[in-house]
C-alpha cells in the first residue's frame, strides 16, 4: 500500500491514529525532506487536537527515534542523562552533566534549543564564545573518552524527525501535546543509547503543563514509553509556578550556573534541584545506593569544585575558552541597555505568569518567533523577584538586559504584566510536587 503525507494527516483530523508503518514513513519523510514543512505543521496541529493514544505515542516515539542512528557504548561507568520538559530559568542540565560525570557517570546529553515560550539548554551554552553544540558521532565518542560529558544538539545523525519537527512546532504554536513531547524527548534520548534517565516533568505557568493532572500524564506516558523501551527511569514533576532561577534568558542564566558551580552565589532552588535529579540517575546507574545518598553525593561535587572543573574540562573540549571557570564574568557578552522594571503596586508576590516572562525574553530576542531567526544571546531579565517576595511600589521586579530602549520599554510592559501582587504572604510553592518511577 502507498502512504503519503495527506492520507495521514486526513486521518489524523477526524482521530484516527496512524499505523506504525505510516508513522514510521512520516518520521523518515520528515528526516528526508519528503515531507513538507506545511504537511508537518499540520501534523503536529493534528496531533496537538486530536491525540494519538498510548499505542500511536509509542509508536511515533519509534519511529522518530529510528529516523536516525542508534548509539551502542562500551564505557568503563553507566550512561546517564536527565531531561526536562521545558521551563523557565531552568539551566539544571548545565550544572548537572559536569555533576553527574564528576561522580562517575558518562553523560552524552543531547539537548534542545528554546521552543515556544521555554529556554534551550543550547542556546544558553552558545552565549559563551566559541562552544560548538553540533558535534558528530565520532568527535561525540571521543570527547565522552576524554571528559565523560558532553552537550549536543541531535546531529543529523540522531533523531533528525525530531530535529526537524522540533523547529517546526516552535514557530506553529504546537508545543502543547503529551504525544508530541513524549515523541521528542525520548527520540532523542533513547537513540543516545542510555542506561538510565530521570525526567524532570515541569508543572505550572512557565510550563508547558499547566495543571498537575496534565503532568502527571505526561510523566506517566514518559516513563512507561522509556521503560517499555528498556531504559530505566523515573521522573520527579517540579514547580514551574515561578522561573527556577532569578535569571530568564541565554547569557544571564549562564552567569546564575557559573556562580552556582563555582560557590560564588549559590542558587538554592538550582543546588536542590540539580541534587534531587542527580541523585535519581546516580541511583538508577548503581552509583549510588537510593536516591539520597545520590543527591548527597551531587551536593559534595558541587561543594568540592569538582562540577565546575568538569564544566570547564567540557567548555574546552567543545571549542569554548580554556580558561573559562575562573574568567566567565570576562568572557559571557552583555546586553547594551540595562534597566529595572518597578512594582506599579506594592506588596507580596502572590503569582507569576511563567510564559509571560518567556515571551518577554523571547520577544527581547533571546528566543525565536520564526525558524532560522538568531537568538541574542546578551538579552533577557535578571533578578527576577520569587514568589512570596515583599516589594514596595516603585521598587524592581526583575531587571531588563535589553539590545534597545524600545524592546526593554515593550519587555518592562509585559514582565509588570506577569507579576501578581497581593496583600498577604502567599504559601511558597514546594521545590517537588512528585516522583513517578
Ligand atoms: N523538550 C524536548 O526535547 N521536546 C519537547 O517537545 C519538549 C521539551
């Protein structure tokens, strides 16, 4: 029987779900060209409607993660990773890997740029000069003998449905979907040929899960399609009601995770949370005897300097400069208007809008509105108040790190917007809401 790219979507808008072979040739077509970026976009519109069920959802996970190279390894220690689904402020993964490989994991994490209103790992390492995030199997496998961790983007090597639909649905509004995500996440991570992985299931306002019972879907489809997979993992569904560090945009969050590794200014939701995934994978690796003494052993390498000089043995080997652990405030470029945003009404941070403060940095530039659009790296908000913070009137909520008078006037607009100020201290939003496993 042929297949083509408007049978299946005309199927999948009246709900029908794909067959494996048909997902399978969409996931091929959309690595080949074959398939349009229009039939694409429709796709994943279909898709985000409809649904595609839990056997569609497995299925297409397959498939995308069989449109590219599955890697095999043969290293002296576990092959861990984490992901997560995507949030503000969130640069875990850039204290995590260099964390975990101090610990004795290898870590060929590969990695997203900022899709919708969420920040990408990749864009954020790309703010330092020279990191090259587009390595290919062989420099992969030799960078991970020498320094057990590295940060990739998927190679045309890897996953490359997903790294063509992943483009397409940023610009499409068609973030939004369990099947979608799930397909994406573990295409990626399945094809990097993983012992073990924790997810980090974002809920909240920042988040592309807004409400509990919508992540703890996700995290349920994610794990039981990674499990059924043979990759054993488990996921912690965390708060995404507010950014998780102070700073949102590619540069400023770098300089939040260089203080962090390198004890300067430690960022306790940063430390906790990176200590809580880590300790999750350093458990499923048999590094560690239960998650516990897994997160007491990332707290030590954070503590010791050990991450950060992984950090900077993984900068060096990926193009960036050698000596960037101690130099980083020299060497991270910076934004030509800087400037507070003040609190129109005093009182108490009782809510933030988490894809509001996205789209303000995304607007400033440090995201994309369209495929193939640069991302500044310099731009963003920093010094973002948290929840529950006291702020009088006139006093910053964040402050604005902008390339224009212009673009820092329409950020400042949109970040007074997102904050929602009350009379009474609110009850702060736990760290972690959940573990599936
Ligand atoms: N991260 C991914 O890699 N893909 C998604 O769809 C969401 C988060």
């Amino acid at each position: 029987m042929t297949t083509d790219a408007r049978a299946i979507n005309a199927r999948l808008r009246i709900g029908e779900t794909p067959t494996p072979e048909e997902l399978a040739w969409f996931a091929r077509g959309l690595a080949s060209g074959d398939v349009t970026d229009a039939q694409a976009g429709a796709f994943a519109m279909a898709v985000c409607l409809r649904g595609l069920g839990e056997a569609g959802r497995v299925a297409l996970t397959r498939a995308m993660r069989d449109s590219g190279k599955v890697l095999h390894w043969d290293l002296p220690g576990p092959v861990l990773d984490k992901h997560s689904t995507g949030g503000i402020g969130d640069c875990v993964s850039l204290v995590l890997a260099p964390a975990l490989a101090a610990c004795g994991a290898f870590v060929p994490m590969i990695s997203g740029r900022g899709l919708g209103h969420t920040g990408g790992t990749l864009d954020k390492l790309e703010s330092i000069p020279g990191f090259r995030t587009g390595l290919s199997e062989d420099q992969l496998r030799a960078q991970l003998r020498d320094t057990p961790c590295a940060i990739v983007s998927a190679s045309a090597e890897i996953a490359p449905a997903d790294r063509r639909l992943y483009l397409i649905r940023d610009v499409t509004g068609t973030v939004e979907s369990i099947d979608l995500i799930t397909a994406s996440i573990l295409s990626k991570k399945l094809a990097a040929g993983l012992e073990g992985l924790v997810l980090d299931v974002k809920v909240g306002s920042g988040a592309f899960m807004k409400t509990m019972d919508q992540a703890d879907a996700l995290a349920r489809a994610l794990v039981a399609t990674a499990q059924g997979a043979g990759c054993m993992t488990t996921a912690l569904i965390t708060d995404m009601s507010q950014p998780l560090a102070t700073a949102a945009g590619n540069a400023l969050e770098v300089i939040e995770v260089m203080e962090t590794l390198t004890g300067t200014s430690v960022n306790a939701a940063l430390r906790d949370l990176t200590a809580a995934l880590g300790g999750e994978a350093l458990a499923l690796g048999g590094l560690a005897a239960d998650p516990q003494d897994g997160a007491r052993r990332i707290e030590a390498a954070l503590k010791t300097g050990k991450a950060a000089e992984m950090f900077g043995r993984m900068v060096a080997a990926q193009g960036g400069p050698s000596d960037f652990v101690d130099h980083w405030p020299d060497r991270l470029p910076s934004a030509p208007v800087q400037r507070e945003v003040p609190c129109l009404r005093g009182g108490f941070v009782t809510a933030i809008d988490g894809a509001l403060i996205g789209q303000a940095v995304v607007h400033l530039g440090g995201g994309r509105l369209r495929d193939g659009d640069r991302v500044n790296p310099s731009v963003g908000l920093a010094d973002l108040a948290g929840i529950g913070e006291e702020i009088g009137p006139g006093l910053p909520l964040a402050i604005i790190h902008a390339a224009s008078e212009a673009d820092a006037d329409a950020a400042a607009r949109t970040v007074q917007a997102a904050f929602t100020m009350g009379d009474a201290a609110p009850v702060e939003p736990p760290l972690i809401h959940a573990r599936i496993a």
